[in-house]
C-alpha cells in the first residue's frame, strides 16, 4: 500500500512504466557527487601544497608568468575533478549493466529483493522523485568482502544476524527539490520494514565518504560504520587521489 505525507508524496513498488524516471534520477543521483568530492579532495592540505607549488613552478618556468602558474594549477586540479568523476561514473556504469539493467528480473521477480519508488502527488502529472531498493544477502556474500574491509566489526555482526541473512540497500535518491522534507527517511523506512518483513535481522548500505549530509542522515536515523574501504572498482590511483573512502554502515532492525 502506497505511504503518504503532508508534501503529498506517496510510496509504492516500482513498475515498468517508471523505468525513464527511475534511470534518470539514477543516474542524476550518482553524478550529483562529484562536485562535493572534488571540493572536499581540493580542500586537502595535501593536495593544497601540491597545487601551489605546481602552480610556483608553471609561474618560474614561464618566467615569472601568472598565466602558466594558473595554468599548471589548474592542470593538477583537473587531474583531481578527473579523478572524482571516473570513480562514480565507473560505479555508475557498472550498476547499469547488473541489477539496474532489468529492475523487473533483479528485484520484483524476486521475493528477497524489494524496489521502491516515491512519486510528487502535488499535481495530475505524477512524476518519480525518489527510489531505493534492497537486496536480500546471505552471510557467504558479506564474508568475501571482509578483505576489501578495515577498522570495522564485520565478525560481531555477522555472528548477531542469526541465519545470516540480511539486507543491502542501494539506489536511495531523492531529487533536489524534495529534500529536506522527510521523503528520504521514509524510504529508508520503507527498507527497514521490508527486511523485518522477510526475517532479516539488520539493514546495511555502502557510502562513498564525501556524501556527508546523507551519512547524517543514516546516523540520525539510528546506523552506525561498522568497515571501511577504498575499494570504488575504479583504478586504484583514481580513489587515492580522490581521497573517496566507502564507508559501510548497518542498523540492527
């Protein structure tokens, strides 16, 4: 049954018919992150040095030219903005061509795996302006991650989630101009229940490091870190570089 709120907005299962809107703001969804990261790698002591002192040898190459200090400036920085981008397209890219290539298959067609979307109910042309989807996992599957893994609890966990099995959210987006209005915490919500719903005992996600507000989020809504990894399945300079960690974060249900 659809879930509502004062902004009009309701919940409900996805459908074929959604899947224009629902790739759109996939896709949307992801990319939105490469400015925050790219800002916040900028911002880096590290990178602050660099960036000056490239910037000092493009101005004493050029002959004291201000031009080529900002020139070789601004090549590091596109190098960094570069790297920031390749890591979400490449996670982007590779969620189009798995479960995001048929949603019906990998989700509806499967009752361990739920996808949901939330529609602005505000005039006669609804429109999708939020999904989030869960996957159901077997305790096998978070094992073969645990080398990727450091500075968590991953074994504490596993051993708490009696048969094993849990719960992995992705795809949680929400568009710009309905944030802020308790949408995304509902879908969250809505992620809980269907985990409770099949027997999962806890709800787990993977966040890149430089989404802040949404990791407040999940903090406010009772998730802890329990790992962390650079793993982004894009060449490894590219993360380190970025300085993009992805942190795992779970909530007992």
């Amino acid at each position: 049954m659809a879930q509502k709120n004062n902004f009009q907005f309701s919940i409900r299962e996805y459908r074929p018919s959604d899947e224009h809107g629902v790739m759109s703001l996939f896709r949307d969804g992801i990319l939105e992150n490469v400015y925050p990261a790219f800002f916040k790698a900028m911002s880096h002591p590290d990178h602050v040095g660099v960036a000056l002192s490239i910037s000092m040898a493009g101005y004493v190459l050029g002959g004291s030219s201000y031009f080529q200090g900002l020139l070789f400036g601004s090549a590091w920085a596109g190098l960094i903005y570069y790297c920031c981008h390749e890591i979400y397209e490449t996670y982007m890219m590779r969620r189009l061509s798995t479960d995001m290539a048929d949603i019906q298959a990998s989700y509806l067609d499967n009752p361990d795996n739920g996808f949901w979307v939330a529609e602005d109910g505000a005039n006669d042309s609804s429109k999708v302006v939020g999904m989030v989807a869960v996957m159901g996992k077997k305790a096998g599957d978070e094992n073969e991650r645990c080398d990727d893994l450091n500075g968590g609890v991953m074994g504490e966990f596993a051993q708490d989630a009696g048969d094993g099995s849990y719960g992995e959210m992705s795809g949680m987006v929400v568009v710009f101009p309905c944030r802020r209005k308790n949408l995304g915490s509902q879908l969250i919500q809505k992620a809980l229940d269907f985990c409770k719903e099949r027997g999962y005992t806890r709800l787990v996600l993977d966040i890149s490091s430089p989404q802040t507000a949404a990791v407040s989020l999940y903090q406010k809504l009772g998730f802890v870190q329990t790992a962390s990894h650079n793993n982004t399945h894009a060449n490894r300079w590219f993360s380190r570089l970025a300085r993009i960690n992805v942190m795992r974060m779970e909530k007992f249900i």
